[in-house]
C-alpha cells in the first residue's frame, strides 16, 4: 500500500512555496508533519491534520480555534486522495479566507505529484516482480498453478513457444541497454542477466528469424557471442534449452574463441560433452587425436582433420577449402590414420576424431 514519505512530501511543500507566500505542512496519514517550510515542526504531530483525518473533510482554523490545539497554526487543511483513499492532509499557514483558491490549486498539484510516485513505485515493483517470476519460470522453481497464473496476470505469456538465447558481452559492458532493445524489439521476450556479463534471452519463435543478422546489429552493444539454442514448445524443455546454451556458450569460449554465432544445432554432442570435460571417461576419447598433435609439427594434419569435420568427410570440399589435390589429402588422411590408431574413413573412426578435434583447443 502506497504511503506518503519524507522525500514526496518536502517535494511537495519546496513546489508550492516556491509560488505562495506562506508556510505549508504535509501530513501523513496519522496527523504526522513529514514536509514543511519550517523545519522545526517536522516530525511533530498536527491536531488540525487529525481532525481532517477523523471527518474525511477540510477543516479551516481561525486564530481563536488555533489557539486551542496542539502545534497548529490558522490556515486550512485538505485532505490528499490517491485513487479515493485518504494518504495524508496539505496544510497552509495563514487567513483560511485567502487562502481557499490557492489550497485547492496546491492540493490538485500534490494529487498529481502523489499520482505520478505512485506509478512509477507501481512499475518499478511490477518490473522487479516479472524478473522475479522470470526467474522462477527459467529456474528450479515448481512449476505450481499459482506462478503460472502470476506470470499470465504479469503478461509474460508461459504458454508461447520459445527459443533460449545466451547474450556474451565484452568487459565490463552494461547489460541494461541490450534488454530493453531486445524487449521493444521483440514482442514478448524474456530477458535476463544471468551472470557477469551475459544476458538470458527467450525469443517467441519465428519462422525467419535470422540470428547472423541480428548479431551483426548488435556491435552497439559490445555483445562479444551469441549462443541459439533449439525451440522450445514447453515450460519443462524451455528450461532444459536454458542449460545447453549456457553449456554452448561456455564451450565456445573455451574450444572457438573466434567463433561469435554458436548454435546447439551445430555443436550439440560436443557442448554436450564439455559438461563433462573432467571426466575420466573423455580422455579415451581425445588419446588418438592427442597422438596426432604430438607428431604434427606444423599444425598440419590438425587443419585437416578439421576441413575433413567441418565438410563431413566429403574428399572434394576438403581439399578445395585446403587448397591442396586431392591425393595430398589422401596422403595425410593416411598419415592421421597411422599416428592416431584410428581410420577416420570409417564412421567410428571419423566420430572419435570429430570429437576429438570438437574438444580441443588447439
């Protein structure tokens, strides 16, 4: 519930003071003076405040009547209203007859004044509140009925299918301005900062959405890579989306540094695996590419296994994007082949060393 507080009120009471020449008292809502141009009187109770608090009315306060309350002088007393409930009372000090035109232009300013803190104290609450419950949704949270009504009463639309997104940006970059661009560019995204520097981003679905295109309109943003991950129909795989992109983008630092579009489509059984990097179980999957790299001097035979990776093992492409014949690349698949104990021609051999070269940074 809305209540009147020190700041507000002495706002109020510096604007009209700055316009009547006379004193003016803010009050809260038990007759306290929170705002005044005569400062020692902050803080203190007003017996005229109370009355106007008691009938719901104002009350005018001549010389003789002031002279039997408690800290009050003549003036006239107001009631404040925000959406017709009594807050507090606007006093001014001074002859009641003079002073009725001008109160009722202050206490509509006031009103105005109240109005406007309490909207942006309601859409500050309301955004802290849809992170909150984002959270909640993207979290280990239960999935109760309840948050779900709370996140539908919020706007925030549970039901759509999304896709999880992971924003990297460089240094020390501020994430704010990126989320607001993505939610007005957006319609019903979800953004959230997720750690030091990253933004959690899930996009409704579209049908052409182009994600190389939007990172190239991102440079203002010092955004650094983006991890796409798989479309998400529910809640439950929304949430399963959430950790393997973050497991993609944290293979990509590490194994494609220069790689600044990453998308779970793509690295999917290798950002799988680098959850479980410090597993036993991978070193025999990374020995027969390891023994490759102890005898490959020049970097040679790796850049190939990577051409021969990254155009599935089709000769032509391989030795096109090498520049080399394709006899050479025969020679070296040979060569790779020898050194590793694996024949990368067989689909065995190729899956050991695709994961190999997918799991090393090298």
């Amino acid at each position: 519930m809305f209540e009147l507080d020190h700041e507000l009120a002495q706002d109020i009471v510096d604007r009209a003071m700055a316009i009547l020449p006379c004193n003016v008292n803010v009050m809260d809502s038990q007759g306290l003076i929170l705002g005044s141009g005569e400062r020692q009187r902050i803080d203190t109770r007003h017996e005229g405040a109370q009355l106007v608090l008691a009938n719901k009315r104002e009350v005018e306060i001549d010389e003789q009547t002031a002279r039997t309350l408690r800290g009050v002088q003549p003036g006239i007393n107001l009631p404040l209203m925000l959406d017709q409930r009594l807050i507090g009372v606007l006093g001014l000090t001074g002859d009641p007859a003079q002073l009725r035109t001008s109160a009722q232009l202050v206490r509509m300013t006031a009103e105005m004044l109240v109005a406007q803190r309490h909207m942006r104290v309601e859409q500050r609450w309301r955004t802290e509140r849809t992170e909150d419950v984002m959270a909640m949704l993207l979290g280990d949270a239960e999935l109760s009925p309840r948050l779900l009504d709370e996140a539908r009463e919020l706007g925030l639309k549970p039901h759509l299918a999304r896709v999880p997104c992971v924003f990297e940006l460089a240094g020390e970059s501020n994430a704010e301005p990126l989320t607001r661009w993505l939610q007005s560019r957006v319609a019903d995204s979800w953004c959230l900062c997720s750690g030091a520097g990253t933004v959690l981003w899930c996009r409704p679905t579209a049908p052409h959405a182009d994600d190389l295109q939007l990172l190239g309109r991102l440079e203002d943003f010092q955004v650094r890579r983006l991890g796409v991950g798989d479309p998400a129909q529910t809640l439950p795989d929304l949430r399963r989306g959430c950790r393997q992109v973050r497991d993609l983008l944290a293979y990509g630092r590490e194994i494609l540094p220069t790689v600044a579009l990453l998308q779970l489509q793509r690295y999917r059984l290798p950002s799988l695996l680098w959850r479980h990097r410090d597993d036993d179980a991978l070193d025999e999957w990374l020995m027969p590419l390891q023994r490759v790299i102890a005898k490959d001097s020049n970097g040679q035979l790796l850049a190939t296994l990577r051409a021969w990776c990254e155009h599935d093992g089709q000769s032509q492409l391989c030795a096109d994007s090498l520049g080399i014949h394709r006899n050479s690349l025969r020679y070296r698949m040979e060569r790779i082949a020898e050194l590793s104990g694996v024949d990368p021609m067989t689909l065995e051999g190729m899956v050991v060393l695709y994961l190999g070269v997918r799991l090393t940074a090298v």
